[in-house]
C-alpha cells in the first residue's frame, strides 16, 4: 500500500466531537465502492459530495480512504484562513509529490513550482490544471489514484479551477476524485463532475448514532433527539450532549425542525428576531466579545441602550447564559448563528462598541479594531504586532499565530508583511500548525526575501527541514540562519540542532564545523561549561577523547546543571552515561511544553524520554510517551520526530517478543529514513529487528541484520547506535562461534568504558568478555554485576545474570546458577520481556535435580529432531553454517534457525559445547 498526503478531517464545525462510525448512507457507499471498482478495472472518475455542514459528507470521505488501501492516496482538508491564499489546497494537496514534478514537462513543471510559490514566475492556471492531470495519470500507471478533498467550499478559487479541470477528464485512467462541499456543485468550479447530494439519517440510523454518542439516553428523550435533529448527524451529536436542553430546542418550534446548517442558524435568527431590539443587541455583542466576559458586554450594552431588562430578557430565551462574570452561549453553533447572521454593519457596529469600553492598552481592544478595518491599516497592526508579542511571551502561541497573520494583512508595506508573517509561521510552528507554518513562511519569503525572515521566524526553516526533510539540508539552512542572527539563545538553538542533524546522518565534519561556530560564539564561556561539546562525540578510540572530557561521576554532575539544548541526542546521552539527569531535565521540560501547547517541542520531547525510559526500565512510561509523541508527530507531518517514537516502540516490542510489531514499526521507519539518508533512526530500526532475532534464538539472523550498524557506506552505518548495540552483536558472535567479530566489539565496549565510565559500558563489557569463556570467565561475570550503576539498567543487568547463571550451570554448579537465574528470571517476568523469560525459565529448569530436568528423565539431546541433532554433531566437528548447508541440502540460515532451537533446547552459548554429541552425552 503506498500511502501519500495527510488525511482530512472531520465535519465543519464539530470535527472532534463527531462520531467516527459511519450510520447509514448506504446509498452514497455503494456510489463510492462503484468507482473504486472501475478504477481498479482501469477506468477513473469523480464524485461531488455535497450537503449542509454536519450532514455526513467527511464521514463519507473517511469512508472511501480507508476502502482504498491498494489505491496512492492523496488527501486535503481545506481551511477557512488559507481561502484567499492561490494554489494553497495544491500546495497541501501535492506537497508529498514534490519530487515527481520534475518528471514532468519542462512548461508544466514551471507552472507547478509557480503554482507552489517555489519561484516568482507568472501563473498560467489552464498549464498548471494540465499539469496536475498529468502527475496524477503518471501515477496512475502503476497504481490506482484516489484524490480526497474535503471543505470544498474553503478552497482557494485557484485550486478550485484546477481540480475541476483534472475531475473532468480523469475518465480515462484509473484516477478516482471525490470531493466535498457545503454547496450545490452547479455553481462551483466542479459543474458538469458527477454529484450525490449527501441527505440526513432515516430515523433507524438515527437512532443507532444517538445509542452510540449517549447510549444511557432514554426512548422518550432518543425521540425527540431524532425529531428535532432532522436527521443530521451533527444536530442528533448536539443534542445527545445537550441533553436536558432539548426543552429549549421545543421552545420557538414555529418555523420548524432545526437541523444543522443554513436552516439551523435560520433557526436561531428567528428566535433572536422576536427579542427587543437591545436584547438583540447584546445577543450581537455576546457572540462578538469571544471571552465571554459579561462586564465588557454590559458596558457596551449600555452605551446602546440595552440595560437589566434587556439582560433578563435575553437569559429567559435560553440562548445565553450567564454565570458570575462570565457570559456565554448555549452552543458555539449558536454564537456562529448570531455573528454570522446579523450582517456586516451591524458587526462593525458591535466590535466599534466593544473596543471603546477597553483601555487603549486592551489586547482584544486590537482584535475589536482589526475586525473593523478596511484593506491596510498599519496603525492596527502595530496593535496587533503588541498583542502577539505579549502572548507569544504567556505561551499562547495560537493567540500569537493569528494576530501576526492578521496584522501582515494589515500592513502597508511589503516588507513589513513579510516580517510578520515569519512570526506568524514560527508562531504556527510551534502552536503545531505545520502546514499553515510553511505556508506563511513561503508566503514571507515571496513578499520580501531576506535575512529578516531567519531572524524573525528564528530559523524555522531549518527546524522544518530537520523534522521531516533531509538532515543535511537542515544543517545547511540551520547554520546558515545561525550566521544571520544574533540572538544568543537562538543561535543556540539552532547550532545545537545542526549538530543533531549531523550526527543523525553519521557526519562528524558537519558536527564540527556547527561546533565550531558555537565556539565561535562563545558557548562555553556563556555557559559556564567547558568540556561539554566531548558529549556529542563518540569516537572510542583513545585519541577521541580531549585531555577535559567528562568521567562517568563529573559527566553526571555536569548534565544536571547544563541547560538542554546542550545535552546531546538521547542515544549519545545514553551512551555516556548521562541518562539520568538527561531524563530529569525533560520531565521538567514537559509541563511548561503542554500548558503552553508547543506541540512541536512537546512532541520532540516526549520521543527522546521514551528511548531513556526503555534503558531504565520505565516500560509503561515509555510506552504511553511514544505513542503520545507519535501521534503528534503525525499531526504535524514530522516524519524524523514519529520514526524516533517508532524506534522506541520497535525496542519494546522487540524485547517484550512482539515480532509482528517489530516489523511494522521499523518498516514504517525505513520508509522514510533510508531514502532521507537519516542513518540514526535506519540503524536504530535495524538494531531493534537484530534484538527481536536475537532474543528468539535466531543468532545468525541477529549478526547479519546487526553488522550493517558497522559495515561502512550502508544506510544503517552508524556509531552510536552500533556502540549501543555492540553487546547484543557480541552475544550473537559468540553463539555462532565468530569470536573474532565478538573480541572486536569487546574491544570497541571496553575502549568506551575507559573513556566515559559510563556503567553500562562497562557492565557490557565485562559480560561479553565472560561469554567468550576461559580461565576468567567468572571474574567478568562478577566485575559486570558489581559495576556500580549497574542496575539502573535493568534489562541488561538481568541479561548478565542470565549469562552468568548458564555458564554456571554448564559447569554443573547448579546451585549458584539456580540463584543466577532466578534473579534473572524474577527481572524478565516483572520487565515483561517474554523471550528472556522463557529462556531463563528453560535454563531454570535444567538446574533442577536430574530426575526433574526438563520434565523427565530423558537426556537432553534425546528432545532433539534428527535434523536437529544432524546440524549440532556437523556444528560440533566445527563445519560452517553454509558448509553443514551442502551436506544437508538446506540454506545456510535454516542450519541458522536449526542451531537455534539446539542451543535453546541443550542450555549451551557455543559450537564448542557440542562435541558431546559425537559420544552421546547430556551437554554439562
């Protein structure tokens, strides 16, 4: 399935409260299954879906996304700011195919980079509608092509024209558009396309909806629910949630049922135009003050004329209520009502008298004026310009993101409007607004290029890029913007994230050259904390190491007093032993991210403490923190940011024996990071299926996923990650008698150990050194239990009970390696790490007295198959795997699976362990 584009959303104006189950339409299905159908025949078409807000029409599109899972799928929601933005549905509707529009013709794909605002060339919107048709038909060769559009009636006009362009002709090819709209079709862009006019519920779907929203509700109160609904999914929602209001819905019943839409807000203007005048007046001027402050209505009422009689005669109607000094409406479908339906002047006349009881000084004083203004009006917008400050700096990005954009609107000169928009699009950004983010920042950059964009927007583009585009152009941008400003937080910022870019694609040289620049800039000097740019190596070789880098003790010292932007990526952290205070300093990092909703930091975060709570033994914890960040992430389209939750959710999976989410997670990761060169996040998923092999006794599967983190030029090449996997690639050498390839990751392990100190480090090291056997086998086993540090890692250090508990028992002192295991044990089963736990339980089980191992007393090998025992007596005269493969005429990776199963079913690590068979005796 290839799967393009973010998917749309749900219905007008109560998408989150919308039932997601589908009721009814049966009809509107069975149209939609039909030209899924013919394009799979190879034949396309296009469909204009189209009924009043809350009728079901993206509930129909959600619907034949997900009936067209062997389809490439394209999908766009569009929005009510970006209307008036040309080509602005394309720009989102196309921004996953960026890459093939250079396979079109020289002259469309000008018109397309036009229509994009990736150059200033004039648009010629019949080459760009040619254009689009043809991307989509060269698509369409290999595979179906479904095009989903909802919100029709916000696209932009250009858009509009375009998609109507391609719906016509798209009979040919199998190329399936459907698209959605509050209007009738014949006066759209899309006159002539096929159209289905999406009508409300029958009664019994109705009532089916109203079971699943409130399923407490009774029959009597179901009834009227349905009644007054008039079959509309998102009245019947209204109501289902209203419940004991439906009193008020009978109330002013005289012309008619109120279903959502043009009727509904008739509805209520009816209602509204039985009051007195001044009761009409403070309805107006409730729905106009949008924070529902009842002493700001009530001055403004005043001045209209509209007192205490007024006010009782509004609250009685039920429309309003009133509580303290807040006043609101029963329903936003109301105050939309209102606004919406008194017209123009008599809004102007509202915001003109909401602004005039407000300080000169008054934040909403701004928004009141702007609502008034007419085309450029810089005095406004420099309002404006303060409000956004002020509420940039109490964390209301969204505040912030709108009052920008609208004073760029406002301004007068270019300039000017391109400045704004820049922190408008960071304002965005962080408010987790992506797609609106890079919309204002190209819109920036169209209006007046420059170095102000990167200063204002504080170097967006560059954190965009490293988000979900490619590292390396990320670095560029970022540290090209980090020369342009000269903010010192900033250019923190910015020079800490090329260096995570550079370490994510394995380049050491674009690691230094942005250290250099913070350097330059005098970091450590304005930190305080020479030494700490040696965290962002790692480099084990002894001349790596500068004469001031941090000891385990001094490094963790050291992390808990330097501020974050500093701390180095968490598998770096995690390398150099300074996963604690790195943790420490997220946790406290995340509280002030939710109650300011920086989705985009939130969700940065939230991945890097998921890889910290793995190694902690913080499961739960992990899990809940990597689901959440992906799922943010995939709002926002940050590729990186939800494959590093992938990571770490890949790493569970792996550890607690789920393969078949293995496999998901790191094939959704290697989509994207392999093409994008991101050698972080593809070894990470290659580290996460060698421990899955490796945990199900696969051992030559593990080593040959595991040695691409070292082979040189392979997309999974990478130091980091291949330091931190270097225990489970010497365990599965050992097992399939390559101590060469053991000793060398022994040396890379012990190396890193004298370098940091770092406790895990050294617990590895010592346990792998135990596992290639000898005379001082038993020392390293006890020097890795005895590493002070240690057991913060708990999976580890259970591993290295488990190892040293079968090497006890294969010496037959099975009383020690019965207290080995059994810690070993206890710690998988309270982990959760299910092929661990049954490998101690089955050495657990050897330990016992002889009558009772293995659950009778017949010897070992004799539970071996005869294939089993043919592949361990060729393994034990030291044949390789793929020359035991000739004898037998089998793969060299099934004699792989084979020793599997034998070392698993005789309790041993090594060939050597095997030349007990030629005499046919139990392994010791």
């Amino acid at each position: 399935m290839t799967r393009v584009g973010h998917g749309g959303h749900g219905d007008g104006t109560a998408t989150a409260a919308a039932p997601t189950e589908l009721f009814g339409h049966r009809g509107e299905t069975a149209v939609l299954d039909g030209l899924l159908t013919r394009a799979r025949g190879g034949s396309g078409g296009a469909l204009v879906l189209w009924g009043e807000p809350g009728i079901g029409t993206s509930a129909l599109l959600r619907y034949v996304h997900g009936q067209a899972a062997d389809f490439v799928r394209l999908s766009h929601s569009a929005t009510r700011p970006e209307s008036d933005l040309p080509f602005a549905g394309l720009h989102g509707l196309l921004r996953p195919l960026a890459d093939r529009v250079e396979l079109l013709a020289t002259a469309q794909a000008a018109a397309v980079r036009a229509a994009l605002g990736l150059n200033g060339e004039p648009t010629d919107r019949l080459v760009v509608g040619a254009a689009v048709l043809s991307l989509l038909c060269g698509l369409a060769q290999r595979q179906p092509v479904l095009v989903v559009v909802d919100h029709g009636q916000w696209l932009d006009e250009a858009t509009a024209l375009c998609l109507g362009f391609v719906a016509r002709r798209v009979g040919a090819r199998p190329v399936v558009v459907v698209l959605a709209d509050h209007c009738d079709p014949a006066a759209r862009p899309w006159e002539g396309v096929a159209d289905v006019r999406v009508d409300g519920l029958s009664d019994e779907s109705a009532w089916q909806l109203v079971a699943a929203v409130a399923p407490l509700t009774d029959k009597a109160t179901t009834r009227n629910m349905v009644r007054e609904a008039g079959g509309n999914p998102l009245a019947l929602h209204e109501l289902a949630t209203l419940g004991g209001d439906l009193d008020d819905a009978e109330h002013g019943r005289e012309r008619g049922r109120p279903p959502v839409g043009p009727r509904l807000q008739r509805a209520f203007r009816a209602g509204i135009e039985a009051l007195s005048p001044p009761a009409q007046l403070l309805t107006v001027l409730a729905a106009a003050e949008e924070h529902g402050d009842r002493l700001t209505v009530q001055r403004a009422g005043r001045a209209w004329g509209a007192g205490d009689a007024a006010w009782e005669e509004v609250t009685n109607t039920g429309l309003v209520h009133v509580a303290g000094n807040r006043v609101g409406f029963r329903h936003p479908v109301v105050s939309r009502a209102v606004y919406e339906g008194c017209g123009a002047a008599t809004r102007r006349r509202a915001h003109r008298a909401l602004a005039a009881t407000m300080p000169d000084e008054a934040e909403d004083r701004a928004w009141h004026l702007a609502a008034l203004a007419h085309g450029r009006d810089e005095n406004v917008a420099r309002l404006l310009e303060r409000t956004a400050a002020r509420s940039r700096l109490r964390g209301a990005t969204k505040t912030a993101a709108r009052a920008w954009w609208r004073a760029a609107e406002l301004s007068a000169a270019p300039i000017d409007a391109s400045q704004r928009l820049a922190e408008a699009a960071r304002a965005s950004w962080d408010a987790g607004w992506a797609a609106t983010a890079e919309r204002l920042l190209d819109e920036a950059e169209r209006l007046a290029p420059g170095a102000h964009i990167a200063r204002r927007s504080r170097g967006l583009r560059g954190i965009m890029e490293f988000t979900r585009g490619m590292p390396e152009m990320a670095h560029h941008f970022l540290i090209t913007d980090m020369k342009r400003i000269s903010e010192p937080g900033t250019a923190l910022e910015l020079g800490t994230l090329a260096m995570r870019a550079a370490w994510s694609v394995g380049r050491g040289d674009l690691r230094d050259s942005a250290l250099e620049l913070l350097l330059e800039d005098g970091v450590e000097g304005r930190t305080g904390l020479p030494g700490t740019p040696a965290w962002w190596s790692d480099d084990a070789s002894a001349d790596a190491a500068p004469a001031d880098t941090p000891g385990a003790g001094d490094a963790a010292a050291r992390a808990r007093t330097t501020i974050l932007p500093l701390l180095p990526p968490t598998p770096l952290a995690l390398a150099w032993g300074i996963d604690k205070p790195t943790v420490d300093a997220l946790r406290r990092r995340l509280p002030h991210l939710r109650r300011h909703s920086e989705r985009a930091r939130l969700a940065i975060v939230l991945a890097q403490t998921a890889m910290l709570d793995n190694a902690a033994g913080r499961w739960p914890q992990s899990e809940s923190s990597a689901t959440e960040g992906l799922r943010l992430a995939q709002d926002l389209g940050a590729d990186h940011i939800a494959s590093h939750c992938r990571t770490s959710l890949g790493w569970l999976a792996a550890a607690r024996g789920d393969e078949r989410a293995v496999a998901e997670a790191t094939a959704r990761t290697l989509e994207t990071s392999l093409p994008q060169g991101v050698r972080a996040l593809s070894a990470a998923a290659y580290w996460n299926r060698g421990m899955a092999s490796l945990f199900h006794e696969r051992p030559e599967e593990a080593l040959d996923i595991l040695v691409h983190l070292t082979e040189p030029g392979h997309g999974a090449e990478h130091r980091t990650i291949a330091l931190l996997a270097a225990f489970d690639t010497a365990e599965a050498a050992v097992r399939v008698g390559r101590s060469d390839l053991a000793d060398e990751r022994i040396r890379v392990l012990e190396a890193w150990a004298r370098r940091t100190e770092a406790p895990w480090a050294r617990c590895a090291a010592h346990v792998t050194r135990g596992l290639l056997g000898g005379a001082r086998a038993e020392g390293a086993f006890r020097a890795a239990l005895d590493v002070p540090g240690a057991r913060c890692h708990p999976l580890l250090y259970a591993r290295a009970q488990l190892s040293y508990g079968e090497w006890l028992r294969r010496g037959r002192r099975r009383t020690d390696a019965r207290v080995r295991i059994g810690a070993a044990l206890e710690a998988f089963d309270r982990l959760g790490a299910e092929p661990l736990r049954q490998r101690a339980q089955r050495e657990q089980d050897l330990t016992g007295p002889p009558g009772r191992r293995g659950g009778s007393d017949t010897p070992a090998v004799g539970r071996l198959t005869a294939q089993e025992q043919r592949v361990a007596q060729l393994a034990g005269e030291q044949l390789t795997n793929r020359e035991i493969g000739v004898q037998l005429r089998i793969s060299h990776r099934t004699v792989g699976h084979h020793l599997g199963n034998v070392f698993a079913k005789l309790g041993i690590n090594t060939r050597s362990e095997l030349s007990h068979l030629h005499a046919g005796s139990e392994p010791p």
